[in-house]
C-alpha cells in the first residue's frame, strides 16, 4: 500500500505563484496531479512517468504549470505560475505502482490506484 502526504495549498492572488508537493512512501511507476473545482468534475492537471521522468500536461495549464520530481524523497512538485480564478480547486495528488503507462493511462483517473487526501488551492483578489 502506498501512502500518498501533499501539501502546498492555500489563499493566493490572481498572477501568483504556489508550489505543491506529494511525498509516496512506497515504489511507484507515475505520479499525477489532478484537481476539482466548485461544481466540477475532477480533472486530470499533469503527470510525470517515473521511468523516464517525461511529462504530461492538460492544455488549460501548459506553459503556467510545471511539474517535476525529486528521486531520492520519492516526491513530486507542482509548480503553478500565473495563478488565475478559473484555478482555484481542490489538488489531489495520484500514484500508481504499475511501471511505464502510456500516455493515455498516466492522463487518466483509471490509471491510479493511490490518491492523496487533496490540498486546497484559492485563487481570488
């Protein structure tokens, strides 16, 4: 069983920056971001494959939103840049064992089996 600690969350203005992180405590094969806002369903928001270290971004976030990784902390970092209202949500973070998915797995909620208890993420003036 993998146990999955994010934090990072919090009050921010429109244009600002946050950082997120998510600490696994087991082996795993990806790990993911994605996020629910009021009235939303949950969202695939980016990825990274633990193999290879590529990345996976959802269109409304490329070029603002940066994710990466820390090998030895088995941890992965959101870097949200030019925070916007239409941002704001709950952030979960996802992680699965299974080694090497493709695209279309790793974009997917299907794909993970372990999932975070989720970090708020308020962007408002």
């Amino acid at each position: 069983q993998v146990q999955l600690v994010e934090s990072g969350g919090g009050l921010t203005l429109p244009g600002s920056s946050l950082r997120l992180s998510c600490t696994a405590s087991g082996r795993i094969g990806s790990m993911g971001w994605f996020r629910q806002g009021p009235g939303k369903e949950r969202e695939f928001v980016a990825a990274i494959r633990w193999s290879d270290g590529n990345t996976f971004y959802t269109d409304s976030t490329k070029g603002r939103f940066t994710i990466s990784r820390d090998k030895a902390k088995n941890t992965v970092y959101l870097y949200m840049n030019s925070l916007k209202p239409e941002d704001t949500a709950v952030y979960y973070c996802a992680a699965d064992g299974r080694r090497g998915p493709i695209a279309s797995t790793i974009k997917s909620r299907q794909g993970y089996e372990y999932w975070g208890q989720g970090t708020q993420v308020t962007v408002s003036s």
